[in-house]
C-alpha cells in the first residue's frame, strides 16, 4: 500500500471514530448524572428522582424526541407492555424527552397507558448530560437512547437506535442480567 493510500485510510478511520464520538451517549461502566425532573404518571404531574428510584433498584431510562411523534408513540406502547415485566425484576420505567415538554401529562396517560413516569427535559439538560443529544428541525431534543442503571448508579446498558422497536429486547437483557447476578 503506497504511503497516500496509508494515509488517506488512517484519516478516514480518525474521522469516522470522531463522528461516532461525537455522537456516543455515556458508555457501560460509567457512572449515571442524578437528576430530578418535573413530570408525570397516569396524567397526574410528579416530581421523579433518579436518587430515590435508584434506592428501589435498577433503572431503565429511556430518553425520546418528542411526546406524540410516531416513533416516540410506538416506543411507549412496547413499554408500557414491558413495565410489569420490568416491575417483576425489581426495575423501574422512566421516559425522558426534550420535545413537546408541555404535552408529558397527556402522554403519560395516553400513550404511556398509565403504566409508567414520563418527565419532561426542557432545553435537553438531562439528555446533554447523558450525551444523547441531536439536532431535528432546528430542536435540539433527546436521541432515542436507553440506559439500564444499577442501584449504585453504574450504567450497565447505554444503547441508541432511531428505531424504537429494539430498545424493550435491549433493556429487558440487560435487567434480566443484573437480576440473576443478584438473585
């Protein structure tokens, strides 16, 4: 291979490994930012701490663009199915979204069914925290991410896909694990 095309190559590898960079949300193994947000469950509007839910178990936090959008609508279908599996291991189910912050309570009810918190993450503070940030129609909002948290605040899952249809097989592995390595 000439010294151009060896060159050419290893800036293309550098570059392609900065944009995943750029994109990474927090990786397995560190460790999760506490936060509180305003929010609600079964239309009633709450206050959600990652702390105290923590102190109940693991946490499958999920964050989403926006409340009502077609993806978003699909993911809190498959977990609001999936919650009292999730409960039943000991874990507890939060949403996160930076879009359409004002429509939480309607889309706990609604599209949530009841069955699990959605907070709302005005101006994405929580999401940048997570490093799970993207750029849509001139938004920033929350990327579709979810994370599976241990009680000691460790993330044991950090997994991002647009497709909202993988994300309850991906957290449900990874709780299951955690459940029968302490069980």
């Amino acid at each position: 291979m000439t010294p151009i095309k060896k060159l050419v190559l290893s800036l293309t590898a550098a570059a392609l490994l900065n944009i995943a960079n750029a994109h990474a949300a927090l990786p397995v193994g560190a460790q999760a930012p506490d936060f509180q947000l305003q929010g609600a469950l079964a239309g009633k509007p709450l206050t959600f701490s990652l702390q105290q839910a923590l102190k109940k178990g693991p946490v499958v936090l999920y964050f989403f663009p926006a409340a009502f959008s077609k993806g978003c609508t699909i993911e809190a279908h498959d977990f609001a199915e999936a919650t009292d599996d999730f409960k039943k291991l000991g874990a507890t189910v939060i949403g996160v979204t930076a879009g359409n912050t004002d429509q939480v309570d309607a889309f706990s009810k609604l599209e949530c069914r009841d069955k699990f918190t959605v907070t709302a993450d005005p101006g994405a503070k929580v999401a940048a925290q997570y490093d799970t940030l993207m750029q849509m129609k001139g938004k920033t909002l929350s990327d579709r991410t979810s994370f599976v948290i241990a009680p000691d605040g460790k993330i044991l899952l950090s997994y991002t896909d647009r497709n909202p249809e993988t994300h309850i097989q991906k957290t449900m592995e990874a709780v299951k694990q955690y459940a029968n390595a302490h069980s």
